[in-house]
C-alpha cells in the first residue's frame, strides 16, 4: 500500500521546484508601485513588471536582477524620461545578462560619461527605443558593462 501523505509531499516538491512553493509575482506601475524603481526594487528574480502608458520622470537600475521589465501599450505611449537627472537612464551595470528583459517603452533624456556600452552577456533592450538629444556633453538613454 502507497502511504498517501509521502506521495503528496513528493508530488508538491516535484512541482514547486527548488524554491520552494514561491511563484513569479507580476508587479504593476503604478498601480502597486508609484515609480518603475520601487517596483524593481521590491521585485525578485523571475517576477514581471508590467508599466501602464505614460511618461515617468525617472532613472531605473535593474540591480542585477533577473526580472522582465514591460510597457503594457508599448514605446508610442510609455517613456522613461531622465531629463534634467544627470545619468543614464536604464542601468544594467550589475550582473544582468540575457534573463533580464527591458521591452515596449521610449527611452529618452539621459546622460552617461562613457555612452552606451552593451556587450554579448548583458542585459538587451527589446523592442525599446532609445532617444538621444543632441546636446553637449552627449546624452545616452542605456548604460551596459560586459561581464
């Protein structure tokens, strides 16, 4: 006879894997978080932030997590603008690489000393616009290192 309770917990353990029972949760701007940077900060590896349509005055750091980053309505109608701040825009100078996912937003107003740098096994904007003005010193939206 199978004892039910040794089944049950093997079955639970094959299917919540080895981090236990936790789920990617899918964080929403700025419905739970104000601001993109709150929600990455609060989020873990493997969660989804999804932006609503709009204009957020802001600089991001993804902190070398290995997170999913979305507009919900895509570049024409999400932008991440750093005007006036004094840095990049979109950091990944952490660690990230490709698990890491920048998608659907304009990416304008930023400034960085060494321009955009991004190499093979970082983190790759996707389906992003990145904006420069064209003002001196040179203004860049994304700043990359390799790892």
């Amino acid at each position: 006879m199978v004892n039910v309770s040794a089944l049950a917990l093997v079955f639970v353990a094959l299917v919540s894997g080895p981090h236990g029972l936790a789920r990617a949760a899918v964080i929403q701007v700025p419905e739970d978080h104000a601001t993109i940077q709150s929600a990455i900060d609060a989020a873990a590896p493997g969660d989804e932030i999804l932006v609503a349509p709009g204009s957020y005055a802001e600089t991001i750091d993804f902190k070398g997590k290995a997170i999913a980053l979305r507009s919900i309505g895509g570049p024409e109608v999400t932008t991440i603008d750093g005007s006036g701040l004094n840095q990049s825009v979109v950091r990944c100078v952490s660690g990230e690489l490709s698990d890491t996912v920048l998608q659907g937003f304009t990416i304008t107003g930023g400034s960085a000393t060494f321009g955009t740098v991004c190499g093979t096994k970082t983190a790759v904007p996707r389906s992003s616009t990145a904006s420069s003005r064209k003002t001196a010193p040179p203004t860049e939206a994304v700043e990359c290192t390799t790892n």
